[in-house]
C-alpha cells in the first residue's frame, strides 16, 4: 500500500488522484470517477468532490491501493 501526505485536513477526491499521479487532469479525475473505479474505505464512490482525510484508505482499480496520511 503506497502512502500519500496531505498538508492540509482533507483533499477533494478528483485533487486525490492528480497528486498520485494516477491522472494529469480533473477532467480525466472525472471519468475514472463517474466509472466506479474508486473505493474509499470501502465503499465505491462516484462523488468527484469527495472528501478524502488522513487515514482513508483509496483503493484505484488497475493502481492498487493508498493511504492518506
């Protein structure tokens, strides 16, 4: 499980996956989001604006698996 820091209390999903590098844009964010393949803690999520803090767990099909902290 590879670990991502956030300076800050929480970070928006669709910022969430720019910082990993998992894509380059919001726009491509969006897409991966809409097509339910992001689980946080657990639970699919299709909010692009979702909350994500220290300690969640984000899972990313095809990428493997993060923890916030």
């Amino acid at each position: 499980m590879k670990e991502i820091s956030i300076e800050t209390d929480y970070i928006k999903l669709d910022q969430f996956l720019k910082l990993a590098g998992i894509t380059q844009t919001g726009g491509q964010a969006k897409i991966m989001i809409s097509e339910g393949s992001i689980i946080v803690n657990n639970e699919v999520t299709l909010q692009r604006g979702k909350k994500i803090r220290k300690n969640d767990i984000v899972e990313i099909k095809g990428y493997g698996s993060f923890v916030v902290i």
